[in-house]
C-alpha cells in the first residue's frame, strides 16, 4: 500500500493534489513507480508551470529550476504541458467533470 502523507511536509496527500500523479499523467508514463505521494505545491519545479485560475501560483527559488530565467519557448512547452496534465488530474480524481453538452470542465459541487 502506498504512504498518503506527503514526503515533504508529512500532511495527507489527495490524489488530486498528488505530484507523482501529475508526472504520470504529464510524462504518459503510468510506471512511474508511485510508492511515496507528495503535494504539487511541495513540489515548486513542477508546480510553477501549472497555470490556472483554480490553482495557486507557484515559483521555484531555485536558480537551476525557475521558469523565469528559462527561454520563453521552453516556458510555454512546460506550461501546457503541467497545466493540461494537472486539468486531467482533477478530472481523472473525481474532482472535476465534464460537461457532456458544452465540454466544459466543472468543479463539483459548485452552483450551476
Ligand atoms: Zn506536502
């Protein structure tokens, strides 16, 4: 059974919030061995390229990993591909459906 506390601060892990998830999802690599969980917000290298309104903003303070000193075209390929991945995690987990007529996502629970 995996551990569902996160490595880095120790709190339980949702899998929507599951880093290792997202880099399954993202890399298309579903052997990506999944035996420790960790918050995308823990994990700043991948979080900073996830870009949207249902997500915190995230940067990474490390030189070798912030997307601010990275080129422009890199920046985008990374966005699109974290973001999208994160999109397909929420759905993927529960979190989100979407909607059958007009293909949008939709956050459960939130007031049609
Ligand atoms: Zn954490």
């Amino acid at each position: 059974m995996r551990d569902i506390e996160c490595d880095k601060c120790g709190e339980s892990v949702k899998r929507n919030e599951d880093a290792t998830w997202l880099e399954a999802i993202a890399k298309n690599n579903n052997s990506i061995m999944l035996h420790h969980a960790r918050h995308i917000l823990c994990s700043p290298s991948r979080a900073q390229y996830v870009v949207h309104d249902d997500f915190e903003k995230s940067v990474d303070y490390r030189e070798e990993y912030d997307k601010r000193l990275k080129p422009k075209k890199t920046v985008d390929r990374l966005e699109k591909m974290w973001t999208e991945a994160w999109v397909q995690l929420q759905v993927e987990s529960g979190e989100w459906k979407v909607d059958k007529w007009s293909g949008e996502l939709k956050a459960l629970g939130e007031p049609q």
